[in-house]
C-alpha cells in the first residue's frame, strides 16, 4: 500500500494548531466556559489536539452531518445524524470542523445550532478550500487554505481509508 503523497506534514499541523489554540484562549478568555462542537468524524483529532491546546475552561460536545453521501463531492444537501445532546444554551460554542469546501455543511451546522439558543457561535476548521466556496459562509479560525485536491488524513478520510495518518495527504478519489 502506497501511503499519499504529503501536503500538510505533522509537524507544521501540530505548529498551526498551537497557534490556533493560543488564539482562541485569548479570544475566550473573559468567558466562564466555551463549549467545543466537534463535527464527526472527521473533526475528532483536530479537535483532542485543539482542546489539549486551550487554557481556557470548556467541555465538549458532539454532532454528526452527512453531505456527500458514497460521492467525492458534495451533494449539497445535508442530513443532520447526530445532534447535540447537552444543553449548549446561553453557553459560548465552537464549531469544531475539519475541512470547509462549498460551505453548505457549515452554514447548516450554524443553523442548527443557533436553534438551540447559545450565547454565542464561532467557527473553527482545520481546512479550508476557498475556491470550492459555494456558501457565504464565516469561518473564525482557519488553520490552512489549500486548492481542491482530495485530502486525506489526521481525520479525513477517503471512503473511511487514511483518516489516521498523522499529516494531510493528497489522494485521487480513483486511487486505491
């Protein structure tokens, strides 16, 4: 098995998520708590390595969203499978993502959640195609731009493959 190529290594990700870290305790830091919404899955390594980063108090939630179905592109359409199950009213939260590319999805999470009545609602992610950008929406905390290629790695995957590789790697969807 060929591992994919390198974009992102594991050493500039554990730099940019320290700085990111640093950023949002200062942000926050006149808060009492933040609550961090990780989306599944693909979110779930960049935020441990988020949390273990903040100073800040926080605790953190879950949700769960499907937009691309068995595809390699997004369908647009997004299907809520998991929503938060603590009570995130009047708290500050964050949305935790691991990559942004035609904005639907988040636009969506922002939708959902502003439903549940928090004080306050800032976004974070790990990735952020700009060109694929079909959706106005904004994003907070970027930790890296990058073009349209298909990544994979430190939570991403490509049909469930290379989600555990500690960096960003890039993959053709025919590959494999």
């Amino acid at each position: 098995m060929t591992l994919p190529p390198v974009l992102i290594s594991e050493a500039d990700i554990d730099a940019r998520v320290q700085e990111l870290g640093a950023e949002i305790s200062a942000d926050y830091a006149d808060k009492d708590s933040i609550v961090l919404v990780g989306v599944l899955k693909g979110a779930f390594i960049f935020l441990a390595d988020l949390s273990r980063r903040l100073t800040v108090p926080r605790t953190i939630e879950f949700i769960a969203v499907s937009s691309y179905g068995k595809g390699s592109r997004s369908t647009g359409a997004v299907r809520l499978d998991l929503d938060v199950r603590g009570n995130i009213e009047n708290r500050h939260v964050l949305i935790v993502e691991d990559i942004v590319d035609t904005g639907h999805t988040l636009n969506y999470l922002i939708g959902i959640l502003k439903s549940h009545r928090p004080a306050s609602i800032r976004t974070a992610t790990l990735l952020h195609k700009t060109e694929a950008a079909e959706v106005d929406v904004h994003i907070d905390y970027v930790g890296f731009g990058i073009g349209s290629e298909w990544v994979v790695g430190y939570g991403l995957d490509f049909a469930e493959r290379d989600r555990t590789l500690p960096y960003i790697g890039i993959v053709q969807p025919g590959d494999g």
